[in-house]
C-alpha cells in the first residue's frame, strides 16, 4: 500500500534555483540509475541541462518538498509545438528521488502540471525512454497513451480539460 506523504510544489525564484541546483542535480541522477542511456551522467552536462530546464518556463519547473527539502522536480514548457497537435504543454522532465518513490509524490507533482497546462491546452504530452517500464506504466495509470516513437524513445500524450481535474 502507498504511503502518501506531505508534499509541498512550488516553482523557484533564480536565486533559489541557483542554490539549490546541485542537490537538483543529485536526485535527477539518482533517478536515473540504470537508466543512464537515457539521460546526462558528466555533472556539468546535468547542471546545464537543469538550467537549460529552468530557464526555458521557470513558472513550470515545480519542485516537490518533503520536510523542506527538494525530492522531486517536474520540468515543462507551457507553448510547445507539436506537429501533430499543434500548442501544447510539454513535459521535458519528470523525476523524484527513489527514495520518495510510491508515497504519491509523483502523483501530485503530474497532477500540478496537468492543471497548469489545462489554463492554456488541451494536450500535454512528454517523450519517455523505452525501457523506463516503472515511468512508462505510470503515465498510462495516469491516463497518457502512448502515440509515436522516435528511436528510443517513446512520445505520450494526454488529453485534458479544466473540468477534468
């Protein structure tokens, strides 16, 4: 049975991204043990991927707290485009410390996102790795399917609406 834990999301101010970036940096790559082909593993190409992250729609860059500390981080950007489904919301990253894995964290964290990109979109969609079964199933439990693929990758997709939240 899950755990659900206290949770606080919100988005940073530069000043706190730049002070908390490393330990960013620390959950993204414990996130990504075993998974490493699908992800940067040199500090310096994470550190330039979280700021590439954080500049590109640092209203949805939300950071998940636990005890008031950093545990997870969702990265998206509110006006994509997509060719098949024009503007959207787009998930760039998704990722919480194992740690904190099944006590709803995840969870909260997607369903903040989905409300943001939901003032402006019908569609939020995101790219996950193949092999990543455990964020894989998770999306399709969270009503994504799963619609392309791009090398090892695979493109979801998600319909959503206000009165669907």
């Amino acid at each position: 049975m899950e755990e659900r834990e206290q949770v606080d999301i919100r988005t940073l101010s530069p000043q706190e991204f730049w002070a908390q970036r490393r330990r960013l940096g620390d959950i993204y790559r414990r996130a990504y043990r075993g998974l490493e082909i699908y992800a940067y593993t040199f500090p310096g190409e994470v550190h330039s991927y979280l700021r590439w992250l954080y500049r590109g729609d640092p209203e949805m860059f939300l950071v998940a707290y636990n005890g008031g500390e950093p545990v997870g981080f969702l990265s998206g950007h509110r006006y994509w485009y997509d060719r098949q489904l024009g503007e959207v919301g787009n998930i760039h990253e998704f990722v919480v410390d194992p740690e904190f894995h099944r006590r709803g964290i995840g969870r909260a964290l997607l369903r903040e996102a989905i409300r943001r990109f939901s003032r402006d979109h019908s569609w939020v969609m995101l790219w996950v790795g193949e092999g990543n079964k455990r964020a894989r199933a998770f999306y399709r439990k969270m009503g994504f399917e799963e619609v392309g693929r791009a090398g090892i990758w695979i493109k979801m997709r998600k319909h959503i609406s206000k009165e669907s939240l």
